[in-house]
C-alpha cells in the first residue's frame, strides 16, 4: 500500500510538473528544450581518458523519479546507443534544481562523490567527438528528452550547433547553473577549468517554468530499414497542464519514404501501437520495393484543441543503393537475396555498398560497390567499428572485440578510404558485416596499394566496379564464430565517367582481378600486380558468375583477358 501511495503520489507531481516545446531531427535536433530533465555538465576522455563524468538536473518546478529513464552515449557518427552510462529500475526521485552526479569507476576524481558509477571498459566517451542524451524509455527507442554533442558528432544527440571538446581535465557546463536550455549546445554550453561537477548534495539551483506548452517527441524503430520492412514511427507526447490538453492528435508526412502525405498515428492500440491511451502514438510504415537509398526526412505535428503545437522530424535511413549507384546493375555474382532462409547468401543492399552475407561464417560472401571521384573527399576515418544493426533478429552480431588477440587485422572489404566524401559514408565502412580476418601482410601490403590504385584511377576520371571478398577457410577466431579465409580476392572493371554503364559495357571494356594469400609468408611490400588474374581464374576459385548481365559473348572475352597495365 505504501508504495502504492509513493507511485499515485509520484504520478499526480509528474503531470503538474512544467512541460515546454520539443522538436526532434535524427540527424540534428532542433528546438529541442527539455520539460524537466538536462545534461548539466560533462567530462569526456579527460587526462586519464577514463577520468570522465556526466551531470544531469532537474529543471523543472515538480519531482522527477529516475526510474524508467537512461543516460546514453553515442560515438561522432553512432547510429546504436549501445549499453546505457546509467539506467534507474527503482524509485530515484530528482528535486527541483538538484543535480546528479554519472561517474567512471575508479578514475574519476572531480572531488565530490558520484551518485552512480559505470565502467569506463565498456562504455567510454571519445575526447574528438561524440554525443550525450537522456532518454525515457528504452535505450535506441524511448524518448529523447535532452542531448549535447561535441566536437565532430554528427549524431542524433546534437542540438542545433555542437559544443567543442572542453579538453583534459576541463568539462563543459550549463550555463545558469544548469539552466539554460536554447537548443543550440555551442550557445548552451561553456568550459569550465578545471571541472567542477556536482552531484545530488550540492545545494540545488531551481529554474522556474511553466506548465502551459506541448511537449512532443518523434523515434522510429529501426532508423535504418530496407525497401519492403517496416519502421515503427512513434510521437510520445506530454500533454501540457495549464489549461489541461485535450483532443490531441498526431499527423505526418510520410511521402519521402513512400507514404501518404496526412498519415494519422494511433494511440488506440492499432497500426502498430502498443498499449491505447497513453498519449504514444504511433504509425507502421512500410517502405516500399524500390524506394531509393540514403537519407529520408519524416516529418509529424502534434498538437491539442488548446491550439497548440509542435513540430517534428526525424532521419530514417533507407538501405539500398543511391540512383545510380547500384553495383549489382552488372549481375549479382552468387544470386543473393534478401530472403532469410537463405542465410548464408543473405543480399544486404546499403546506400554505400552491396554485400552478400555468410551466417555460418560470420563475414561477407562478397562486398560490391561503384568508386568515381564524387566518393572521395575530406572526411578522417572514423574508426567507430560496430555490429551491424541491419542482420536479421537472432543471428550472432560480430563485435569489435572478436578480432582482438586473434593475430588477424580488421580487414575492410569496401575500404574507409573510397568512402570520405561524407562522415555517415565513412562510418558505414565500420560496420563488422564489411570485414573478414586478414593477415597484416595482406591488408597492410598489397591489398591496401591495389585500393590505392583504384582510387587514383577514379581521380582520372574513371569510374570502377568492384567486387571482393573471401576465399576457402584456414580456422576460425571469436571462439569459432568467424571464419579465417585462406584468401582474399577482388573484381574490377574500369570505364570512363559516363552514364548508362551496363549498356557501354563491351569486349573491350577492362576487367580483371587479384588474388592474394592470407596467410604467411607474405611479404608485406609485395606489389599487388604480383597476384593480378583474370576474372576467369576468380570465378574457377569462388563459383560466382561476375558481369552476368553483360551480353554474353563481350562477357566471356573481357574475362579471360589478362590484364597488361
């Protein structure tokens, strides 16, 4: 009975508490000011690089119980939340103006005890970059109710500009002791030298607000979905309170990714909604088959009969291949498709490149992509290696860590270096389903060199189709989930800048490939046209077929020449 009490009483504070606009980008969130809850201060990657903290506040005029809510990270160009820096499963009330203190386990030393530790071993904050967000609910799907990014994030978790790093041993604070809250984090936020964190006994800084403004989210689950599956679209809205809101509905704008430009979302548990009644309302859309790839804006509105509003808006990114991007126009070499029965030949299409995916062996069957100048530019590498959200439910995830002290490199099949004309493109490259172990010899030698080449052909005004991927298997790493393969090998075939590439495809066209050991001894300086074939000699090792949408009789000429230049 009591904690009945607690919660009914817990419950009748929450909704009186103040409440004011929210509007939220995927990308870059804009307007984004939070009802009660805000970063208040960060430390990340200080002078010991675990020596870091997070401070959150209660902003609000009401009470706020932690439970139900996490404090995530995410890297520069993150798409995963990954496991939270601090979640809440029991009652942890928050007063108005009182901070709270997320520190690392035994590193930190800002001088005032922490109210909650994580291990900085699994979860760290990169000193370049990166992206800070309090969510209500679960982590990659609840609510996003405050965020800062700095540095070169481009993350879901910035607001408006990017706050920079604040450096070793300083952090980046709030202004108004916490207070103040305009949806920029550069305007936002201020360095402080050296950190001054506060946690849940240093005297509270109350902020005032008001009751008198809709609050609204927008999330899809998945943010990343193929033409043909479906994203679950959700707006969690908080009524306001003064006067009450009544008669609220939610509408988007769904025509970017195939949809009706009016779309009603659903809070009576239909149309993919959970549970009816609590004010989430939600919408299941379907992409359609052959809907283009890259990055697609939604947007919705929220609003009551009160006549108040707000706006919304969210990135979904669709995987398939750019118009005209495709590398498959060609011929897909094995037949993949993206049924998931046929597990170890699984067709996984993404804006950046086309791969067929090998269950069993825990790497890619082979990796396709288009390269010409328009794909290189500026971009660093981004080094944020992580599981690839797009495999199908229940299939074992590759870690970053799995290639740890297996004496194998992280081999990129589509390297970093023909994705930098955009950090989201250079970050794709990072997803584990892109790798296969490799022997440094290799990958460090004459695999890198030939990539080399291609992209220096591709700034001659050549444009390349390429084909890559793994041969046969010489053992396993990550307690025998991934296949080591006892060769690597690549397709390519060179034409000038142009258009209609399938039709100006002839005998003449030049193709080749090149097949290179995994294993030793290789000689790391070994120049990559020591291993050049024809891609006759590829298709006898691999059993696939390339260019089988070429007419024939150019087909077989151009793939049993051997290459000369």
């Amino acid at each position: 009975m009591k904690k009945l009490l607690i919660a009914l009483i817990f419950a009748i504070l929450f909704v009186s508490a103040s409440v004011t606009d929210r509007r939220v980008t995927a990308q870059q969130e804009d307007n984004i000011v939070s009802p009660h809850l805000v970063i208040s201060q960060f430390q990340a990657g200080g002078g010991t690089a675990t020596d870091e903290f997070i401070e959150i506040k209660n902003t609000g005029a009401a009470p706020i119980d932690l439970n139900g809510y996490v404090v995530i990270y995410r890297s520069a160009a993150g798409t995963d939340d990954g496991s939270p820096m601090a979640s809440w499963a029991t009652t942890t009330l928050l007063q108005p103006g009182q901070f709270y203190l997320i520190a690392a386990q035994n590193s930190y030393d800002g001088g005032v005890a922490p109210d909650k530790t994580y291990d900085p071993s699994v979860r760290s904050m990169g000193g370049g970059g990166g992206g800070l967000a309090i969510r209500q609910g679960p982590t990659n799907t609840g609510a996003i109710i405050d965020s800062v990014g700095w540095g070169s994030a481009t993350n879901i978790f910035v607001e408006g500009t990017v706050t920079t790093f604040p450096g070793d041993n300083n952090s980046k604070a709030r202004k108004q002791n916490g207070c103040q809250d305009t949806d920029s984090n550069s305007n936002d936020f201020e360095t402080i030298t050296p950190s001054a964190p506060r946690n849940s006994s240093t005297t509270p800084v109350t902020c005032g607000g008001s009751g008198s403004n809709l609050f609204a989210a927008i999330n899809g689950n998945p943010t990343t979905v193929s033409p043909g599956q479906n994203t679950l679209l959700t707006v969690t809205v908080i009524p306001a309170t003064t006067p009450p809101s009544t008669g609220i509905t939610v509408s988007g704008n769904l025509t970017n990714i195939g949809g009706s430009a009016s779309q009603t979302f659903f809070d009576n548990g239909t149309n993919g909604d959970v549970t009816a009644g609590d004010n989430v309302f939600s919408y299941l859309a379907t992409v359609p088959l052959g809907t283009s790839g890259g990055i697609k804006n939604v947007t919705a509105l929220a609003a009551d009969a009160e006549a108040r509003s707000v706006n919304l808006n969210i990135n979904l990114t669709v995987n398939a291949p750019l118009p005209n991007e495709d590398p498959l126009i060609l011929g897909n070499p094995s037949n993949a498709t993206a049924d998931v029965a046929n597990e170890n030949n699984y067709l996984m299409p993404k804006p950046q490149y086309t791969l067929s995916y090998n269950r069993q062996k825990a790497t890619p069957n082979w990796v396709a992509w288009r390269l010409d100048s328009s794909w290189i530019g500026s971009t660093s590498r981004q080094d944020d290696y992580r599981p690839d959200p797009a495999l199908p439910q229940g299939w074992y995830q590759v870690l970053d860590t799995d290639y740890s002290g297996s004496g194998y490199d992280r081999g990129h099949m589509c390297p970093s270096g023909d994705r930098t004309n955009s950090i989201p493109n250079n970050s794709a490259t990072f997803l584990m389903t892109n790798f296969v172990p490799q022997l440094s010899a290799n990958n460090q030698g004459p695999w890198e060199e030939f990539e080399t080449y291609c992209r220096t052909l591709a700034s001659q005004g050549k444009e390349i189709y390429i084909y890559t991927g793994p041969i046969g298997s010489i053992g396993t790493i990550a307690q025998g989930r991934v296949t080591v393969p006892e060769y690597t090998w690549k397709v390519v075939l060179v034409l000038d800048n142009g258009s209609n590439d399938l039709a100006r495809v002839g005998k003449g066209t030049r193709a080749f490939g090149i097949i290179v050991p995994n294993f030793p001894p290789l000689n790391i300086n070994a120049p990559w046209r020591n291993f050049r074939v024809t891609v006759n000699e590829v298709e006898n090792r691999t059993g696939y077929d390339f260019f089988s949408n070429v007419p024939k009789n150019s087909q077989e000429i151009m793939e049993r020449r051997r290459d000369r230049e």
